[in-house]
C-alpha cells in the first residue's frame, strides 16, 4: 500500500506484487509468434490491405501484421514488396500502428 509520499510501505503483500510483475512478464511472450513460420506473408498482405485505417476497430489487425513485417525485417527477409500496403498506414489511428509505419518506412525509404 501507498502512503500519501507515493512510497510503498512495508505492509505491501508480496504475493500480488510478484502476480503482477508475472503479469507483466507474461504479456510480453504474446508477441512471440511474430517470430514463428506459422504466418504466410500472403495472409498478412490481404490483411493489410483488407483494413481501413481511419477505423480504430481494424487496429489490431494492423498492429498484428505490423508487428509481423517487423520482426521478418529484424530476421534478415526482405519485406520490400510490402511497401504499397504500408504507406497507406500513415493515417492509421492507432498511435502504436504509425510507429511501426514509420520504422518500417525508414528501412524501405530509399529502397522503392
């Protein structure tokens, strides 16, 4: 528990500290799967371009192909044909969305 410096006494109970720094932990091993071959780029290519990006309910289609294209570019595969679906990103609404844009189009700029 707080007290009202913001310093956390030492009646703070260790369990549910420890359950939330495993929760925390835990969260992180979601994006695992970007990692695996289990994603066709096919699949991630209609997704990408099936979405509206001016609508906030296709975020998380677009963060998961996002976070796809991320992680083949950090594995060494060239996504560069990519690059149409990905431009048409920018204006997503999702803040964490045009991040990833804009990583991926700073690696493929000068490349199209």
């Amino acid at each position: 528990m707080a007290s009202s410096s913001g310093v956390i006494s030492s009646t703070t109970d260790p369990t549910s500290l420890l359950n939330n720094q495993l929760a925390s932990a835990l969260s992180t091993l979601g994006d695992a799967q970007f990692w695996e071959e289990t994603i066709s780029p096919s699949t991630i290519r209609t997704e990408l371009s099936s979405c509206d990006p001016s609508n906030a309910n296709s975020t998380p289609t677009l963060l998961k192909g996002m976070k796809w294209l991320l992680a083949s570019i950090s594995k060494g595969r060239d996504v560069s044909d990519f690059y149409p679906h990905v431009v048409k990103l920018v204006g997503a609404q999702s803040l964490e969305v045009r991040k990833m844009v804009y990583m991926y189009l700073v690696q493929y700029a000068d490349h199209e």
